[in-house]
C-alpha cells in the first residue's frame, strides 16, 4: 500500500481539518494516489482558492509528501449581465450584488452557466453558447467579468411528423397531449419528457427515441411510433375474513372493469366498471372522455354511476364537465353533477317504535363546481419523484323528499299520531358544499433509482347545515382508501387520510410496498357526531407480466382505539389483463 502526507507550503497545518476537506490516507496505486491529489486541488479550486498547486512529491519508502500551497483566496469585484437579455437574467434569478466582495466559487458560476444554458434551450434557443467574457483582475485577488450570451437562431416548432405503420392516431391531438404545437418556442424539457407522456399512453408506444431535424428555424419532432393494445380488462377478487357486518368467515368481494381508447384516433376513452364491494350491493360506473374537441384545447366527459346498497337504497349520479387543458397533466374543468338516492326498503318496525325517521333518506342533490388537477411526475403508473394535486369544489342544493312507507304507516297503538309530521321539523331544501382534494409526493429514498417514498393525503368534506344521512355520505376502507378494512365499511360526512408509503421498484409497473394509512373521519348524523382515527397498515406487491398486471395487499386495520386484530387481516387479489 502506498500511504499519502500532504504538508502545506502556506497555511497551518489544520487549515485542511477546518475547511473539511478530507482525503485517503492509503492507495493501491500511484494512478489513484494522484486522482486523489487532482479532487482535493478541485475542491480548493471551489472554494476560491484560484491559485492552489501542488509544488513537489516527495517518495519516502511507501509514503508520498506532497507538498501544497494552498494560494489567496479569491473575490469577485463584480460579474456584470454584459449581452444577456434582462429578462433571461430575472428568469434565473441573477442579481449583480450577488457577485460583488464575494468569494469567488467557480461551482456557483458553473451553476450560473448551466442555469442561462437551459432557460435559452427551453425557450427557443437550442443552440445558445453561455460563458463569461471580459475576464480581468481589478487587484491581486479580485475578478472582474461579464456574462456572455450568443443565442444564435431562434427556433420555433414545424410540427410533429408520426413514423409507423397502422398507427391511427390525430397529430393534432399528440401536438395538443405533448404541448409541440406550430409556432410555439423550441422547448428542450419537452421533448426530454416525450418517451414517459408516451408510455402514459395506453394505445401507443416507442419503437425508438424521437430524433428533432432542424431547417432554418424550423424544429420538426420525428416520432417513431407502434400501436398497442388500448382495450383493457379488469378483474379483481378480494378475500375479507370473519366478517363482523355479515357474520360470515370469509367475504368475497368482486370487481370487473372494461376500458378501451382511442377507437377513432383522437384519444377518446370509454370506461365501464361493475362492482360488487360487499354482499348484495352492486356499482355501476360508465365514463365517457373526448379530449382535444375538434383539436382545440378543450375536452368533454360524462359520468353516470349506479349504486345499489343491498335492500336499503338505490343512488343514481350523473356528472358532465367541459375542461380546458393546460397540458397533458394539467386541467381546469366546470362540471354539473346530480345525485339521488332513493329508498328501496324502510324499517318501519323500527319508526314505529321509535316515532323518528330512519338514519338513510330519500334525497336528491343539484350542483355546479369547479375541478382542477396538475402534476409533474416522471411517469404516471408507477411514479419515483414528482407531485400531483387534484382539487374539485362543488354548491348546490339537497332536497329531501317524502317516502310513502313512513307517510302511511299507522301505529295501533297510537292511531291518532301522523307520521307525516316526522318531516315537519325537517329543512326540505337546503344549500350544501362539497370539497375533495388528492396530494401525493413522490421522494427518492435507498437504494438510488429503486427506493420511492410516497406521502399523500386524501379529504372529503360535506359542508351542510342540516345532517349528513348515510346514504349520503363518504363510503371508505378497502383498497382505495384508508386500507386494512372491509370495502365501504366505514361511513364519513368529513374525513382526511394521510399515507407514508415506501416504494421498492423492480419494473416499469411494479413494486413492493410497505405502507400506514392514518386519519381522521367524522359522521355527522341526526343522533350526532360520531368521530374516530382509524389506522391501517400492511405490506404489498404490484408485478407486471406478458398477460397482464397482478398485484396483492395484506393489511390490518385499527378503528376506536380497539387493539388490533392480527386474526383479521384483509387480503386483495388484483389482475388487469390487456387485449
């Protein structure tokens, strides 16, 4: 082993200790003993110390002294904006007295570069050179300089051009869904991103890398794309033992999902869903999306869900929106949505007896709100870094209508009471609000490019004078949100739902989890307010195969400060199947 001493020519001998500057003692080699000497001139070149060398090496048996001289530390006299436009410079955020009496770091000035570098690239000027020009010493140990700008041509976007057989696809719907538009700046950031907006895509993907052919100032992006299957089926099975609800051992709970896309070439969706989340209750959803309407930035959908819950009630909700797209991952959308739920059976054994109405009423609900949605991930289905926020905000009226078993029942007992004046002290008509929210984090973690970190929360909020009923309200636990409890078991007029999650990835769309769910969840109901914080937690794993995805969850779950139950674990089985 060949062992290194550095004494310095001009500084005491701890300088190196107080700057924080280590080094390796012990090298192999003298090719690693001199990479080594190289960063710790590097690193004193960036703290300031312009002038540092090493001025001899001195071989002592297996010990090498090098001798360094470590020089002034040096200062900026100033760094002007010299032909930089000043609006690039306030873009980067650049101010002259940032660079006035102080040290002179060349990592800074390398930052400063790189900086004006990529706002010319996104901003129409791929081929800007950056760098500094008029360089001079005011003094021994003071710089002076300008900055240097050469734009040269400033680029604009022909267009896109698709290169690929039986690709069915509207260019002016990718120009609109990757933001590459006639006319619009050269911007290098967006192209970065075409391959993962690409694998977003469910009816498209890359054979190989866009390649940009430049004529004049004119940017043509070349996409080489392939068809890939749009139509998906999914089936899900989920296996809840010793259910208390039902007082069965095992719960069966069914999901099946058809989709498909893109049938016309303009990116247009069509989703079907049933679903059967607990015994004798059934869901309906059904999804129509055109984005890109006659190629402007603007897209159109309409949802209608149809809810069945056992023999109690039945809920019908339409919602049609208009959204005007910023991006591929950014929206406003104005949307009208109506809701009614009707009783299919009433417990009249227990108005009798109680002379109250029942905890579900039939209701209807009329409202006009707003939604708005923006992310920057890396890649939607399996992100590792990025954000993603989705807010909608709605206002309307509820109105309560009559049910003809309560109006007509007659109490032997009592025959001169009216059941119809158990709706007197009822507000029929009221205005109600309604607020969710999604936010999600995605945060690098170990090991690098593999480990994910995912922090979100979930709220949904009514806001009413009169009571929530619970045919109305919230239906939360199973996979969706707040895991670790049986499918729509937990009932929630107002609830906020924060999870940490980590996040192995071992593929494009696949992962092994670790995860808590914890929050909180209010029922506001005519008997009161019913508050808890449930918490759930368990363990995962998402994998992507040749015939499809899988993926399978196992959770506990803890409500009302009870202990948890580790006999009552909830289990889910996930298959999606593409074709």
């Amino acid at each position: 082993m060949i062992q290194l001493d550095i004494q310095l020519e001009d500084r005491h001998s701890s300088f190196l200790e107080k700057e924080e500057i280590t080094f390796v003692k012990e090298f192999e080699d003298e090719i690693a003993l001199n990479k080594e000497l190289y960063r710790i001139r590097l690193e004193l070149f960036n703290r300031s110390f312009l002038a540092n060398s090493i001025d001899s090496i001195r071989i002592d048996s297996f010990t090498r002294i090098a001798h360094l001289t470590v020089g002034d530390s040096y200062k900026w006299a100033g760094l002007k904006r010299g032909n930089t436009d000043e609006n690039f410079l306030n873009r980067i955020g650049f101010k002259e007295r940032f660079y006035s009496k102080k040290p002179f770091y060349y990592t800074e000035v390398l930052q400063l570069i790189n900086r004006l570098q990529n706002y010319a690239e996104n901003n129409g000027y791929p081929f800007a050179t950056v760098g500094l020009d008029s360089i001079h010493f005011i003094d021994d140990t003071s710089i002076e300089a300008n900055l240097r700008l050469d734009k040269k041509l400033l680029i604009t976007y022909e267009g896109i051009e698709i290169v690929g057989d039986k690709v069915k696809i509207s260019k002016k719907y990718l120009e609109r869904y990757l933001g590459i538009e006639q006319g619009e700046l050269y911007n290098l950031s967006q192209i970065k991103k075409i391959p993962a907006r690409i694998r977003e895509l469910s009816f498209l993907k890359e054979s190989r890398k866009p390649v940009v052919t430049f004529r004049g100032n004119k940017a043509t992006i070349n996409l080489f794309l392939e068809k890939k299957k749009a139509s998906k089926f999914d089936f899900l099975v989920g296996v809840l033992p010793r259910n208390e609800v039902t007082g069965s051992r095992v719960l069966i709970t069914v999901d099946g999902m058809f989709s498909t896309q893109n049938l016309l070439g303009v990116g247009e969706k069509i989703f079907i869903e049933f679903r059967q989340p607990r015994p004798s209750t059934q869901k309906l959803d059904i999804e129509l999306g055109y984005p890109y309407f006659l190629g402007l930035p603007f897209g159109i959908d309409f949802d209608f869900a149809l809810y069945k819950r056992d023999s109690s009630f039945l809920d019908v909700e339409y919602d049609g929106g208009l959204s005007y797209l910023f991006g591929a991952q950014h929206y406003v959308k104005a949307f009208g949505h109506a809701k009614s739920s009707v009783l299919l059976e009433v417990d009249t054994l227990q108005v009798l007896a109680s002379k109250k109405l029942p905890l579900n009423l039939d209701t209807r609900f009329r409202n006009f709100g707003l939604e708005y949605a923006i992310s920057d991930l890396d890649y939607k289905f399996n992100p590792t870094r990025g954000w993603s926020i989705l807010t909608r905000g709605a206002a309307g009226f509820k109105s309560i209508d009559t049910n003809n078993d309560i109006l007509t029942l007659s109490d032997p007992a009592e025959p001169e009471f009216d059941f119809r004046t158990l709706y007197d002290s009822l507000e029929t008509k009221t205005f109600q609000y309604q607020f969710d929210a999604e936010l999600a984090g995605y945060i690098p973690f170990y090991p690098k490019r593999r480990g994910v970190i995912k922090v979100s929360n979930t709220t949904g909020s009514f806001f009413s004078k009169s009571p929530i009923y619970l045919n109305e309200q919230y239906r939360l636990g199973g996979t969706k949100v707040i895991r670790g409890f049986d499918e729509e078991a937990i009932n929630a007029s107002l609830f906020s739902i924060f999870t940490l999650e980590y996040r192995f990835i071992i593929g494009q769309n696949s992962y092994i989890n670790l995860f808590a769910d914890y929050g909180y969840v209010e029922s506001k109901l005519p008997t009161g307010k019913i508050k808890d914080t449930p918490l759930g937690f368990g363990a995962g794993m998402t994998f992507d195969t040749k015939v499809g995805v899988f993926g399978i969850n196992y959770a506990y779950g803890r409500q009302f400060g009870n202990p948890i139950d580790f006999r009552s674990a909830k289990i889910h089985f996930g298959y999606i199947n593409y074709f």
